[in-house]
C-alpha cells in the first residue's frame, strides 16, 4: 500500500497522558502505516482531518522547541500512544532518535513500546537512558494470522529484538495484546519467550465502532468454529470468557514466578486514574 507523507510542524512533543500507568505520552508521528486491523489509534483520524484510510498516511512531526525536561524529571513517560515510533518511516527521518537524544539524560521513566526491530538501531541511546523499560506487541506465534492483521515486523523478528534488547541489559516487556480470543495461546508465547523478556503485558481485544464489523467478518471467515463465541463476546457482551482467561493468565504467572500486568480491566483503570 503507497503511504502518503507529509512533514507537519508542531508546537510541542510532549502532551499530558489519559492511559493508566503514564504522565506524559510522545507521539513522534500522526498515523501509522502498521495499519494494525485491530487499531484504536484510527480514532485520531476524527480530529487530524484524514480521509484516507487508516495505515495509508504519515504526517511526520517536526518541532523546533526543545522538550521541557524539567516538567518530566521524577515523571513516567510513553513512547509512544497512538503510533509506533518506530514504524518503516523513522529509518527515512529520524524523528524518535532526535527525541531520545533529548530524553536520555532525564531522571524519568521511559517506556518505549514498538513492533518494529529498527528500535535496535538506537541501542546506543536506549543504553543510556536511565530508567528505560522497552515493550513489543505480540499476540501470536503464527505468521499468517500476523500478517492478516498487520504490516509491521514479523513475529520472528519482534522475539529476536526482544532478546537483543535483553542481552543489552534493557528491561524487556511482552505486551500481549490484542488477546484475540482461542487464538492467541498466551503459554506458548511465554514458553518461547521466557528466557528474555523480564515482564509480561496481557490486553483483551476490544472490538470498537468502525473495525468491530471487519474483524468479526474475518473471525467468521477464517475461523467458523470461533463465530458463536466471538458473537458472544462482541455481541452480546458476554464476559465470562475474559473473567475465566484473565484469571488463568494470573494462576499461570504466579505458577511460574512471572512480573506482570493485568491490563484486561483498561477501561476502568483509565476511570480510576481520573
């Protein structure tokens, strides 16, 4: 798919966070040509007056204003919200590597969370962050339902960064997310995995407005056998199932000594952060 580009100026990197566990998020780019089915980020779309469809664009953002370091020492800062920093586009212009350059000698938090390798390029910089935590999305050791999902880095490639990181001392995050019910096999990743990730993300996929329709027509194609459950699910808002998994991945993290997180419950900890 061709991506339209297009360099924008803004006025500041730096915005104040709604998601649970950050004060700050830096979203480096607008749109994201992952095209991520699953997306919620598309939602952006309302507010940056694109039309065209989600994946297909990329404005990349450019700041003259250095970033305020001090409004964000002692605070926890994401990396980003709303598109990959790391997305094919970055190799080309460099965006994130200029605000790391920025962010390395901060007393902050920083969380980088990605599904792309090329965050490998900047291990020199991720090196000398203080407190750096880097997570990469996935939800599948199958390559084709992968790529039926999305364009960004294959699953082979997102392990072998996450070990790479690892080996370089960087605290390594599995973000399992979306969880797409009897699908995603939560232990076989872990199993793969374990060795080099130092912490563990689990989401539940949520089904919103414009994709709910295009994801369960693909569950109903590609997985028949799935169609009740999913209808249940997504339907009918069934949530037994999610209540039964999100307390197996509980017993099997405890089981194995495993750090992680519950994020099953977003919505809600979004409300309790408010």
């Amino acid at each position: 798919m061709e991506v339209l580009e297009k360099v924008i100026e803004v006025k500041d990197y730096v915005t104040k966070s709604n998601l649970p566990a950050s004060d700050f998020v830096i979203n480096s780019y607008v749109g994201c040509p992952h095209g991520c089915k699953y997306c919620y980020a598309r939602f952006m779309k309302r507010f940056t007056g694109h039309n065209e469809e989600w994946g297909s664009f990329i404005d990349i953002k450019e700041c003259s204003k250095p970033i305020n370091t001090n409004k964000l020492t002692g605070k926890s800062v994401f990396l980003s919200s709303v598109t990959d920093c790391y997305n094919p586009f970055e190799k080309k212009y460099g965006i994130t590597r200029k605000i790391l350059e920025q962010l390395k000698n901060i007393d902050c938090q920083l969380t980088i969370s990605t599904k792309s390798s090329l965050i490998l390029r900047d291990i020199d910089l991720l090196k000398q962050c203080k407190k750096l935590t880097v997570s990469l999305s996935i939800n599948t050791l199958d390559e084709d339902f992968k790529n039926d999902m999305d364009n960004a880095d294959s699953i082979e490639k997102r392990i072998d960064t996450l070990k790479q990181l690892h080996e370089n001392g960087i605290y390594t995050v599995l973000f399992m997310s979306p969880i797409f019910p009897k699908i995603t096999d939560f232990r076989a990743i872990i199993e793969k995995t374990e060795n080099f990730v130092d912490e563990y993300w689990f989401e539940n996929l949520n089904l919103r407005s414009e994709y709910k329709s295009p994801i369960l027509s693909y569950i109903y194609r590609k997985y028949p056998e799935l169609k009740e459950l999913y209808k249940d699910i997504f339907i009918y808002g069934d949530k037994r199932y999610w209540t039964a998994l999100s307390q197996d991945i509980e017993n099997y993290c405890k089981q194995k000594k495993l750090n992680y997180k519950n994020y099953f419950y977003h919505e809600q900890l979004v409300k309790n952060k408010k």
